[in-house]
C-alpha cells in the first residue's frame, strides 16, 4: 500500500536527520559557512556533514541558499557603494 512507502519514506528520512547534524546544529554553521561559500569555498569540503543535512532537509537548504545569496549581494553591493 502507498501508506507503507510513505512511512518507508519518512523513517528513511527521519534516519538521515539522526544519522548526521540536525537542524539547529546545522543552523549554527551556517553564518561562517556561507560567507565562505559565498566567497567560491567549495562545501563538501568545508563541512560535508552540513552538505549532507542539506541534501535531505529542505528548509535549512532554501535557508542556507538565501544566506549565500545575501551575503553574495552585500559583497557586491558594497563595491558599488563605494563610489557613493
Ligand atoms: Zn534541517
């Protein structure tokens, strides 16, 4: 029956949450990690526990890429500030 996938599915889900970093672990990396990111740092090296959080947890991804891509347009945004 679907209902068996589906809690197939969640407890595969759930697992991967147990097995590496949860969410608020996962949160406090995030500041330092996307600056770096956000500076051509490459993640799987960085912190691949983190990657690995983020390939199964969809709300910490968006989060995480919405951090990037601020920190990314401050970077930019501040150059172009300058010539205020
Ligand atoms: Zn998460």
């Amino acid at each position: 029956m679907l209902q068996d996938q589906l809690d197939k599915l969640l407890q595969s889900i759930l697992r991967a949450h147990e097995d590496g970093m949860d969410c608020e672990s996962c949160n406090a990396e995030f500041e330092c990690l996307a600056e770096q990111v956000a500076a051509g740092g490459d993640i799987h090296a960085l912190l691949p526990a983190v990657e690995a959080h983020l390939t199964c947890c969809s709300d910490c991804r968006e989060e995480f890429e919405a951090l990037v891509l601020i920190i990314r347009a401050e970077n930019g945004g501040l150059t172009s500030q300058l010539t205020d």
